[in-house]
C-alpha cells in the first residue's frame, strides 16, 4: 500500500518535503527550508528519514521553502534522480546558490562574535557551501514538459502540470498500479491565482484518488487583482507626489518581476511621477534574465512583446545595482525614487539596509505584495509595531505602510476550491503548506463547498492512500 509521510509544510507554511512510498520505492516531493521562528535550527536538524534510501526527487519548484535543502539532502547521501521543468531546474541554480552565499556570510559574522567571546568552538558550520550546490547541479537532472510523461520503476509515471504559481511551477502527478489497479495521487506544489500578471493561467486536472493540496490561504479570499493594481499605483504615486521614498519588499521570483512590469506600463502610461527606480538585489536581476529566457510561460502580452525583441522587464528609469557599493550609494539618494530590494519578507538582504535608513521617516512608505511569516520583521511591521531592531539598533516605524495581497502567487480559499472541483472521484484528501488555525477553515469550507472530508497532515505522520 502506498503511503505518505510529511517532514515539513505540515501545519505550517515552509519547508516542504513530503515522502511517498509506491512499494519499495521511495520519492521525495520537495526538500525545503523553514523559515520564520525556529526555521533556521530546524533546517539543522536530521531529515527524518535516510536520504541515501531514496531513489528520486520531484520539485514543484524553485522557492527556498520548496528546494532550500536539497543541497543538505545530498551531504547526507542522497544519489537519486531529481525530476522538475527546465525552468524550475535553471532557477534553482541561482537561487541555491545565493542561499548559500547567505549561510556563508551568516556563518563569517557569528564565527566572528563568537571569536570575542572564546566560543567558536560552539558555532554550527553552513548547512551547506556553494561547493556543494554545484555539486546538486553536476548531476543529470530529468526535466519535463508539461504533461510529459515520465516513467519510474516499477510501473510508477510521473508528469507535470502548471500550477501557475511562478514560472516553472508545476504539481506534480504521479501515476502507479496498486493490486492491479491504477492508482493516481498529486501533489499541488504551491497554486496560483487564475488571475495573474505575467505568466500563463494553471492547469486544471481531471481525475486523482488522492489530493495533497497547500492552503496557505485556505481562510481567506484575495482583494480582485485589479483592485489590488490600483491600490499599488496609488500608494506609489502617493508617496512620489510627497517627494517620498517608496520601499518594496519583494521576492527574487515573479513578484519582482510583476512589479516591474506594473511600473514599466505607468511609465509608458504617462501615470508615474519623474523618479529614480532601483532594482537593488543581485538574485532579482538573475531570475528576470530567466523570465526572458522562457517567452514560452509568460502570458501572451508579454510573450509578444519578447517576441518583438522587447524585454518588459526594464524601460528607461530603472537603474539595476548589482556591487554592494551601487546599492549603499542608493542611501544618499534624497530625490523621490522607488527601490525595490530583497529580501520578501524582510528577514535579510538589502532591504534590511534601505529599512533601516528610511522607515523612520514618514514621508516615505513600504508598500508589502507578498506574504509575511510570523517571526519575520516583515510581519512586525505588516501588524503595526511601532518600533522595530534592525541591526542591533532601535528604529521607529512612521513610514506608511501598504499590505496588498492581490498579489498573491498563492491562490485563495475560493480558487483553490474551484481548483479542486473539477477532480473527479476524488476518494482522499489532505492539507499542508499553511498555518493549523487556517487549515481547519479551509477543512470546513472544502465540506461545506464540495462535501469532501479532509485530513490535516501533521510532521512525522504516516498516511495511507
């Protein structure tokens, strides 16, 4: 009998990793970091499971949360095979190692203080180098088409469909036969809105005996995403107007990438105020050349416009900083600009550097498009503390703040419902990837919606399916 055992994105919304057993074979679906509080001690600790038994590894796709500890995986014996999209496969490249230039840098400054305190010894080498990222990419990865089938051992085929969540990701379908019975469980990854702006709308799938599905917003519906358009274009012209700063938080992947593409159209609209817009994060500017990379999964807009030989990721007022130089330089700017930084949720990167020399000031605003984790300073500052440390120094919040979640790469409660109701004979359902408390709503509207029961994975439990 098949099973499923999940040692992370169960009751909580970061480090996925989920292990299904077909018989003798072992797949991992995702090997992801945790984030928020506790995450980086839990990154640390074993897997829960020997990762030299496993003979494969599927990716839904290139968020940290979902591959941050696949270098990890192959410290610790890991010599199977990993299975993702080509696009999924190039990001995660530069994401892991970036990741790992982090962990390096982090490692340097506690090595340092703990130097001064005659306590190195106690301090925990990187989780994992750049060395042995390279070493995760030396190897031959299976990478498909959407909805290419591939075949495994022992009558096991896995494919891929869109989930629309950025570009590359992918839920993950894996067929196999069972007392000569065809058997089909998914994987949903992370799902995106069918509302998006850059890449093409997620697929849809017709029929599974089991669902494992995120719920990172299971409770809740999103603003409609032109709603939420108009709300950022006011906040920024807002603050622009008042000769302020605007900060935005934003994550390497899509949501970057969509905000470039809104102030490359309020440009070319005539609708932004004269400014100086900085993209300040290395890691940013890598993943937009991939976005050009793959026309081919953005929506049709934009894969026209590529193909006409436009990039609409730049126009004429941003300015890219990659040297730490160009981005500190960035402080002594007094004109109104816009500086988009990472990281997402304000829990490292240079964001944490242009927060800390303007949050203070209340001309200026940050304006939030992505989720927050609790324990983040993100989340801090999203839920109204008025002070906050950055950097070992007491910095007051007066700068406006915006939370627009429009923008959303996770689908809502009501998209993933309707996500969902096109599955027939759906015999089995499970939640992960979100918070215990918006779990249960979810549960509870998935009856009342589709009279399904579901069951919420907790870490270390096994299931039958």
């Amino acid at each position: 009998m098949a099973t499923v055992i999940s040692y992370g994105a169960a009751e909580t919304v970061t480090g996925s990793c989920h292990l299904l057993k077909v018989g003798s074979i072992k797949i991992l679906i995702d090997c992801g970091m945790f984030q928020g509080n506790g995450g980086s001690k839990k990154n640390y600790e074993p897997f829960g499971f020997d990762p030299s038994e496993l003979h494969y590894l599927i990716l839904t796709h290139a968020h940290l949360d979902h591959i941050g500890r696949v270098p990890k995986l192959f410290k610790e014996g890991f010599k199977g095979r990993i299975i993702a999209t080509k696009a999924t496969r190039d990001i995660a490249k530069i994401m892991l190692l970036d990741s790992a230039g982090i962990l390096q840098e982090e490692y340097k400054t506690i090595s340092k203080k703990a130097r001064r305190r005659g306590e190195e010894e106690s301090v925990q080498e990187p989780l994992y180098t750049k060395d042995d990222v390279k070493m995760v990419f030396a190897k031959k990865w299976t990478t498909l088409e959407y909805f290419e089938e591939h075949k495994l051992k022992q009558h096991i085929r896995v494919s891929f469909g869109n989930a629309g969540h950025i570009m590359g990701s992918a839920f993950a379908i894996i067929d196999y036969q069972e007392e000569n019975q065809h058997k089909r469980v998914i994987f949903s990854g992370d799902l995106g809105s069918p509302e998006r702006l850059i890449i093409d709308e997620r697929d849809k799938i017709e029929e599974a005996d089991a669902l494992f599905i995120e719920s990172t917003y299971g409770d809740r519906r999103h603003k409609p995403l032109d709603q939420s358009v108009e709300e950022f274009k006011e906040a920024v012209i807002t603050t622009l107007k008042d000769n302020g700063t605007v900060l935005i938080p934003s994550f390497a992947l899509e949501r970057t990438q969509e905000i470039l593409w809104l102030l490359h159209e309020m440009h070319d609209n005539g609708e932004l105020p004269k400014c100086r817009i900085f993209l300040d994060s290395p890691l940013a500017i890598k993943a937009t050349r991939l976005y050009n990379k793959y026309p081919g999964h953005l929506s049709d807009e934009l894969e026209y416009s590529t193909g006409n030989g436009e990039d609409p990721f730049s126009f004429a007022w941003l300015e890219t900083t990659t040297t730490r130089d160009q981005s500190m330089a960035i402080n002594k700017v007094k004109e109104r600009s816009i500086i988009i930084a990472g990281s997402g949720m304000c829990n490292g990167g240079r964001i944490m550097h242009h927060l800390k020399h303007r949050l203070w000031n209340s001309r200026n605003a940050v304006i939030f498009v992505g989720f927050q984790v609790t324990g983040t300073l993100g989340r801090s500052i999203v839920d109204g503390q008025k002070s906050v440390k950055i950097y070992g120094e007491d910095i007051v919040v007066k700068a406006k703040t915006y939370t627009i979640n429009g923008f959303s790469a996770h689908a809502d409660q009501k998209e993933l419902i309707d996500w969902m109701s096109s599955i027939k004979n759906l015999k089995k359902l499970y939640l992960i990837h979100g918070e215990r408390d918006k779990m249960e709503i979810f549960a509870t509207a998935i009856k009342n919606e589709l009279g399904h029961e579901s069951h919420i994975m907790e870490v270390g439990n096994s299931v039958a399916l």
